[in-house]
C-alpha cells in the first residue's frame, strides 16, 4: 500500500508540475537576501534581546497597536523575528516620507519582492486578485509581508504553534479538497467518492521532499533559490495524514476510517492531461476525414490512407486524432477548477482584496487578522464600526488610511467576526454560510429596475454625475465590449455581471445604501466574488409577507399577520438604523415588520466563532473531505437533549474521545465563555461574546422545553420531541426513547429546527476558447478558455429529506442540490459544440449532486412544522409532500435555449431564451430589464411571436462588432415519418414516438453550431 501512495502521489505531482508556468508577464528582479533573512523565531527571549530585533524598525513604525502582534505582553518578539529585514538601518528623525532619503533607506531596511510591479511595491496594501503570485515569490518576502503564510509559518511561528500549523495546513480551508474532490466526482473526472485531491504547496525549492517517507513533510534540507524566468515556484505537494506510532504515512485505523478521516490529498492533475468524462458527443472519437481544430504535432499522416468514407453515426466535428487526454480531448470541468473562480482562493492564497466581502490576507491571519469587509455589526460585531472597504485604523503612522487592502489592525485575535468566514464561505460548494445571515444569491429579478441599466431604471441620478453620463449608464441598455467583459470577469464570474450596473464596483459596493427605496427585498453590505445577496423573508406558501406572528403554513389565510406590499415600513421602520445592533433577546435586532430569516443566533448577536472553537477553525490535524466529518461542536453540547442537560464537551465527529470541555475557554477579556449561574432562583446557562465584551445571552436548554412546569416548557415543543411513533395523541415522559417518532439518534436536531433552506438547482459554465487567462492554482499558467459561472436557480422554498453519511450514521436530515452544472463550449471559430449539457458522475448517474445540508437557519417561532413533513388532516400538502422525498415539483426545471415541440408532421426546435447571461425567457420580466432593446423588440415588432428574425448591427458606431453583434433567431424544423406523439429531450438526443413511424432518436448535439447544417 505505501508503495501505492507514492506511486499515486508521485504520478499526480509529475502531472502538475510538467506544464511550465506562462512565459509572459512581469520577469522577476534578482535580489540578494543575504543581509535581510532572519533565523527562525525563538520561543523564549529576553526582552532586551527582542529589543534589539525592532530598533531600526521603530524609527520609520513609531507606533502599532500590538507590537508582536500578540495581545499577551507575555510574548517576546523583534519585528525581524516575524518579518525579517535589516534592523541595523535607522532613519534619522524628522525624515520626510517625500525624501528620497527615505526611499532609501526603506528599501535597504525591507525584504524586496521579485515581482515588484505585481505587489505594487512600496504600497503594502494587499494586491488585488494575486492568487498563484505567493507561489512565484521567494520565502524571505512571503515572511516579510505576511509571517504566518503556511509557506513559511513554521519559521516564523513554529517555535510556539507548530501543532496548529500543521493542522491548519490539513484542514479543508486550506486544501479546498470538498471542491476539488466534489467536483472531480460529480463531474467524471476521477472515481474516488473518497476525495484524493487536494491543494497543498511546500516551502520553495524544498516542496519535493514531501515524498520522503522521513517525518511529517520528508527530511528537509537547506537549499538555495535562484530565480527563474517564473520566479522561485512553490510546488504542489501532496499531504499525508499523520500515522499511528510505527505505521506508514497515510496509515489509518479503523476508529479514523469510521469518522470519514482520508489518507492522502495529491495535486489536481493539470487538465491539459486528463481524458474527459463528459459522454457528449464531441469527444467521442469522430470521423478520419475532418481534421480537429487542435494542432496534431508530430504525428504525420494523422488523417490516416485507410479510411475514406464515413461509417454513419461518427459526430461531424472531434477534438483530437489520438485517444483521450490528447489534443481538446480533455476534462474542460478541471480547467473551470484551475481557472474560474468557484470556491477560491483558499487559505494558502490571499482573498482577491478588490471589493467588499474579499479583503484578507493568507495562512493563520486569514483569519485572525480582521479586515474590514461588512458594516452589518450582525455580520461583523465590534469591528463594523470601520467599514467594508478594507481600509486600515492601525496606530502605525507608514499605512495610509484611505487605501484598501490593509488589515484594521497589526494585531492578531481571537474575537474573529463572521464577516471574515464569509470570505470564503459565502458560495454553494463552500457550505454557503450566507443563510445564516439570512440572505442567498440574488436571482436577478427581485428589485431589478434598480439593477439593470435601461429605460425603466428607478435609480435617480446620483450626485455630481451629469444628464448625458446619466442616461447613457442608467438609462440605456449596455452593450460591454470585450475588454468590458473581461474587466467584470476578473473580480466577478457570472457573466451577467458585465451587463449589470454592478459591474461597476462603485455602485456593488453601495448596493446595500440604495435599500431604502427596493420594493422586493434588501441587499446585504458585502458582496464576496463580486456578488449581490437578497435577504429572505417569512412568507406564506402563497408568497405573502409575514409578521412575527405569522403563520408560514397558511396559503393567504392568516390575513391578519400579512404585510402589505406597499408597506413603508416593511423592511426598515421609520427612524431605524440602516443596521441594527443584535440584542440578547430575540426581537430588536429585526429592522423592519417583515421577519428577517436570519438565523436565531445571528439576531442575538452570535458570530461564527462564538459556536466553532479553535479546533473547528484549525482542523484535529487529520484530513476530511466534508465539512460533517471536520466539526466538533454538535447542537447537544450546549443545549443539551430532551432528557439531559448539556455535559459542556463537545461530542461531534471530529471531537477528541472525551470531547473539549467547554467550561475551561476563557474570551480576550479574561472572562469564562460558558457559565452555570443562579437567576431569578433558577440554575441558568450563560455564553458571553467572544467578540462583544458587553453581550451575553442566556442558553435555552432543550429539557427545559419539554419539563412542564418550567416557565420555558413550550408543548409544541414537547410534543414534537417526545411523540409516540405509533401513536400521535400520545407524548411525554412516559414515551420510552426507543418508542419516539424523532430519535436523537435518527434525526439531526435542525432537520426541524430550520426556517429554510437554500437549493441550487443548475449553474451554467459556458467555456470561451478565444478568452486567454491566468489559471489560479497550482502553477501559473496563461493559456486560452476560461468559462464565467452562472446560477441559474438558487430557490429559498424548496425543503427535502434524505439521510446523513455513514459517518453520521445515516440519521434524517435536511437535502439540497449543490452541484448541477450545465456546460456549453465555443471553440476557436465562435463555434457552439455542446450546448447547454449536464455532465455525468463518476458513477455514470446524473451530475445533479444532492448533499446533506446544514443551513443554520434555526429559528424560535419559524421552524418546520408537522404538515411540513406529514401528510396534513386536510391532505392538501401532496405537492409539499413530493418535493419533500425529492420526487420533483418543477421548481428548478431548466428550458434551456430551445423548446422541443412535436407537431402532426414533424418536430421543431423552438428559441425561446437569450444564449447569453441571464438567460432570460423571450418577453420575460427579466427580459424586459436586462436586455430591454431585444424586449422591445420582441414584443413590439415581433408581437410577442417566437419568429425567426435577426438582430443586432455588423459593426457599432466605433467599428466594432463586439458590442451588439448580428444573430439569427431561427427555429429549426425537422420531418418526421408520423406525428410526433411523445417527445422526451435527454442530453444531446431528442427521443420521438412518432405514431406509425415508431421510435425514433434525434441526434441535436450541434443544434446552435453554426458550423454544422440543420
């Protein structure tokens, strides 16, 4: 088995690194390090020892908020135990930042980076979007700007914290192995339901070592750097799960395999190498006489003598003469993972530190320094108060203020706010946090004359913006160019948003300030990868606004507790702040009469890390592959079970054997995280705010809910938890636990306890050959395809059930889709080859992944009720009841760009949506708002018809034909032998009963190629 793991392990690494890394872009400045490198950071030091590390540095940084970083005064560092650098090297006082002297004497007192331009030397802001640029630099400057990179933490912070260090390296936050894992399954490209694929580098020029059997990392050894044409290169390596004493590396016991732990984690392959696992038709093999576009090098003859005519049923167009994994013949989903952002960039990369929502840095301070991302204090407690545009308040007078891309303070902490986990965690594969707060991806239509530039756009003209300039932004449809297409795809992948007014990232990172004239929902005050969040709101089942009282298994019923569409104060109640402070007790922190459906906990003020501790947010130092298996809090360890009360130990997968006691965490000020204490006579649970010194709350405990004659004994409450499985009128006490209906043991606490739940039901990757960027992981590579990421269905109504993991034991808990992609491809010649088509899992079943789902949308008074589950008395929930077993309601059908309809002689494809994003229906509202000419068009010169006819100009006004380019609207007619009975679309066949015809299969793969005929 060892030797299979370094075969595997050295096969996937030869993969990613045999393509070299671009050979354009800035060339790297040789530098000498010789004078500015520092040992490692010693553990102990006496103060005048540390002292001397900093006297050159405090001459130009005369002061900081914490000078080691470190609150505890106990710690003692220099600053060139952390950064490196040239102490010895004094400004004189009263230097001018202006002086060149100053200049001067900066740079022989830094560590200089190779890539000066790219790091926009000497702002020390974070550079925008820099991804694989810490893979390119030189570990002397990754210490300086940032000593606790993975790359280098272990010289830097080691001494002290080497155990989290090679935890945090393991944890999925860093290797991201849930996307890379989760979409090489569900996609085909690897087999392993176990994910084996990971992202993990090593220290410059030492990376190779991993495969050394010797130690955690291999036996590593000193070794020199020269830059190369790319820089110094941090390789890919792959990561090994630590090894029971006299075991091999990636050995696991049985304990570990139970409790979903992985072996090993390689590189993704690059995919300019792996063979498709796409079935459609392109990639199949083709015909001899048509030649791929993809350059056949080396091979003579490759149209072959033998063969020249076609055998029938071999496609029209293919993407290499030799077999797969050669010429296009490849797996473009890994290229969507190397190149569009999904889920990236992880923690061994900077955040993008371009917009509200992306601003941080990499490694430990990715999250224990705070950036400032969000002015909702839900979102991010104390730390609101300095805004969301990245912009620093540290006490050290070299960092300018109003620059973005500086942490708030040079300071590390524990009281870490939720706005800095939404760095990452705001999106589908990467649990999709964003429910917590209560709000979901915006479906382009809620508010969209706000959003959308054209004639009907609400949006009054801004302040010191001209009539002309007005009209030409707000009031017109926008027809972006190519480099206008680029610019928005580089910060945000939906293509959509090149199109919208938040293309701009002016107007995006204001969206949440225009809140106060929306009609249909509010937008949140961060906006990660370039995105809009809606809130959700308490609704009926017919749609309808609800108060606090409201009852969400009505349908337009509880007409007392409905709100008003044109209620003024809906959202927001006249005089309240635009972001309320959360309060201990449930109710004020809702801004308007509409219930808000964020979590409980996020309205009383609860940020992430006031549940998920330290091992939570470093990992146990073994690698999972889902985010069930990593945690280790678990809802019973603070509120406890319906016949005990909570141990305080946590109990969770990832827990240690006799869990963390809870009792013993102390916050920054000292004080205990949870205590027992004595209220009103009554023995209560207290958790104080890690992050908030003047908020605590009381903890309700479950058997306090179901002990009548507590003043907390709630019976719907009692009777959901401790009802007969065979007999509904029966409940309580005297119901054994082997007898109830919703066992602990078979049904996740939240299953219930949610108010909803979000469901992504189809993104579509449309890939471009003519598109050439940089990939974003792994080596750096510059080369041609990228494909934007578009949503297509994100619903907050939909609720299902299925059953957990084995690692869970298969208990009830809540369903959703999180991966269902749609791929279309235009090659080279602006040729559509696949359009439109789900891929295939490893398992050779449908792409469309449904996962167990943790919404962390709990709620008091909102949560699921019986006829959510059950079939009602009145048996009018049948439809609730097929969505719930996941047999399917049409929420999530997709039409795609054209309509299938059988007629008496024959079939047609009808074009009913725009190919381009958002695909939006002919005549539809959003048609009507984001693409209002063609709406116009469609409706007043076509008659709202599905026509041909052709649109567009030849060339605009600057000569272009980028901007609105000519395209022929055409359905497509096709002869049969019979009346088309039955027609059922199934990827790229149309299957037909064509009466006394028979059956018969359409091939349509090329139905929208210009490049083959009807």
């Amino acid at each position: 088995m060892r030797g299979l793991y370094i075969g595997l392990v050295a096969a996937a690494v030869a993969l990613v690194t045999a393509v070299a890394p671009a050979s354009e872009g800035e060339a790297p400045v040789h530098r000498d390090y010789s004078r500015v490198t520092a040992p490692a950071a010693p553990r102990n030091q006496t103060q005048q020892v540390a002292d001397a590390k900093s006297a050159g540095c405090l001459t130009c940084h005369t002061a900081s908020d914490e000078w080691t970083m470190h609150a505890p005064k106990s710690v003692v560092l220099g600053c060139t135990d952390c950064h490196g650098g040239d102490t010895k090297v004094l400004a004189p006082p009263g230097l001018a930042k202006t002086d060149p002297a100053y200049a001067k004497l900066r740079d022989d007192a830094h560590v200089l980076p190779m890539f000066p331009e790219a790091w926009h030397f000497p702002s020390s802001a974070n550079p925008k979007r820099s991804y694989t640029l810490l893979n390119r630099e030189t570990p002397e400057f990754v210490r300086f700007v940032n000593p606790s990179d993975y790359r280098v933490a272990r010289e830097s912070c080691g001494a002290c914290h080497l155990p989290v260090i090679e935890a945090a390296e393991r944890s999925m936050m860093a290797t991201g192995v849930m996307l890379l894992g989760g979409a090489a399954y569900n996609n085909g490209i690897a087999p392993y339901k176990n994910y084996v694929f990971g992202e993990t580098y090593g220290r410059a020029a030492q990376s190779k070592s991993i495969l050394s059997a010797e130690g955690e990392h291999g036996a590593l050894k000193p070794e020199t750097h020269e830059a190369g044409e790319h820089g110094v290169f941090s390789e890919p390596t792959a990561i090994f799960n630590p090894a029971p004493p006299g075991k091999a590396f990636g050995t696991l016991t049985d304990a570990q395999k139970a409790r979903g732990v992985l072996p090993f984690l390689v590189p993704l392959p690059a995919w300019q190498v792996i063979p498709p696992g796409d079935i459609f038709r392109v990639f199949e093999r083709g015909g001899r006489n048509i030649s791929p576009i993809f350059p056949e090098i080396g091979l003579p003859n490759s149209l072959g003598a033998i063969q020249r005519l076609e055998e029938p049923g071999r496609p029209d167009i293919h993407q290499s003469n030799r077999g797969p994994g050669t010429g296009l013949r490849i797996a473009v989903p890994v290229i969507n993972i190397h190149k569009t952002r999904l889920n990236d960039p992880f923690t061994w990369f900077m955040g993008t530190n371009d917009q509200p929502g992306d601003y941080r840095t990499s490694g430990c301070a990715s999250c224990h320094v705070v950036y400032a991302n969000d002015r909702d204090p839900v979102h991010s407690s104390v730390w609101s108060q300095f805004g969301r545009d990245g912009e620093t308040a540290t006490a050290d007078p070299t960092i300018p203020r109003a620059e973005s891309g500086h942490p708030i303070k040079h300071a590390f902490t524990r009281a870490i706010p939720s706005s800095q986990c939404m760095n990452c965690h705001m999106h589908q594969p990467n649990m999709f946090i964003n429910s917590y707060y209560g709000y979901t991806m915006w479906d382009y239509e809620s508010d969209a004359p706000r959003m959308w530039p054209g004639p009907d756009n609400q949006t009054p003209r801004p302040e010191g913006i001209s009539d002309a300039d007005y009209q030409r932004i707000y009031k017109q449809q926008h027809y972006p160019t190519a480099a206008e297409v680029r610019t928005a795809n580089e910060r945000n992948p939906e293509a959509a948003a090149a199109r919208g007014l938040w293309a701009d990232v002016d107007f995006m990172r204001t969206v949440a300030d225009r809140n106060f004239a929306n009609k249909d929902t509010q937008f949140a005050d961060y906006h990660g990868h370039g995105w809009n969040f809606r809130a959700i709101y308490k609704r009926d089942r017919d749609g309808n606004l609800l108060d606090a009282k409201g009852n969400m298994a009505t349908a337009s019923t509880d007409t007392a507790h409905i709100i008003a569409n044109d209620d003024p104060e809906k959202f927001t109640k006249a005089g309240g702040p635009q972001f309320p402070e959360p309060a201990a007790t449930p109710g004020p922190g809702q801004p308007g009469k509409a219930v808000h459906m964020m979590s409980i906990h996020a309205e009383i003020g609860m940020q992430c890390a006031d549940c998920h501790f330290a091992q939570d947010g470093h990992g146990n130092g073994s690698i999972h592959g889902e985010v069930a298996n990593a945690v280790e809090i678990g809802c019973k360890d603070c509120h406890g079970s319906a016949d005990a009360y909570p141990t305080l130990r946590t109990s969770n997968l990832a827990a240690r054997p006799e869990g963390w006691d809870l009792t013993v965490i102390r916050n920054p000020d000292g004080r205990p995280r949870f205590e027992w204490v004595v209220q009103d006579g009554r023995r209560v649970l207290l958790q104080r705010s890690v992050s908030n010194p003047k908020l605590e709350w009381r903890i309700h405990l479950t058997k306090d809910s179901v002990t009548r004659g507590h003043p907390d004994f709630n019976e719907k409450a009692a009777r959901a938890k401790l009802i007969s499985k065979t007999d509904y009128t029966s409940f309580g006490p005297g119901v054994a636990v082997g007898d109830r209906a919703h066992q602990d043991s078979n049904m996740a606490c939240y299953t219930c306890h949610l108010s909803w739940t979000t469901s992504c039901g189809g993104c579509h990757l449309p890939i471009e050959a003519n598109w050439k960027t940089e990939s974003h992981k792994f080596e750096e590579q510059e080369t041609r395809n990228f494909a934007t990421y578009n949503p297509q269905v994100a619903r907050d109504d939909m609720f299902q059930l299925g059953r957990h993991q084995t690692s869970k034991g298969a208990i009830v808990a809540p369903i959703r889709s999180s991966s269902a992609l749609i791929l279309t491809s235009t090659n080279i010649n602006r040729e559509r080859i696949y359009i439109q088509q789900p891929p295939i899992s490893a398992s050779g079943f449908s792409s469309q992944a449904f996962a167990p789902h943790y919404p962390h949308t709990e709620r008091r008074e909102e949560t699921k009720t019986c006829s959510d589950c059950h079939v009602s008395k009145a048996n009018d929930n049948n439809a609730i009841m097929a969505q719930l077993m996941l047999n399917g309601t049409n929420f999530i059908n997709f039409v795609g760009m054209n309509a299938y309809v059988g007629l008496d002689g024959g079939i047609e494809a009808v074009r009913v949506t725009e190919f381009g994003e958002p695909q939006a229906v002919f005549g539809s509202y959003l048609h009507k708002y984001a693409y209002p000419d063609f709406w116009r068009q469609h409706v007043e010169k076509n008659g709202r018809e599905l026509i041909n006819w052709i649109r567009g100009k030849i060339f605009d006004k600057h000569v272009s034909g980028e901007t609105n380019p000519t395209e022929d609207i055409r359905n497509v007619y096709q002869g049969a032998s019979g009346a088309a009975r039955c027609i059922q679309h199934r990827g790229e066949y149309l299957f037909v009963a064509e009466g006394k015809g028979g059956f018969r299969a359409y091939d349509i793969a090329n139905i929208g190629n210009k490049g083959v005929s009807e």
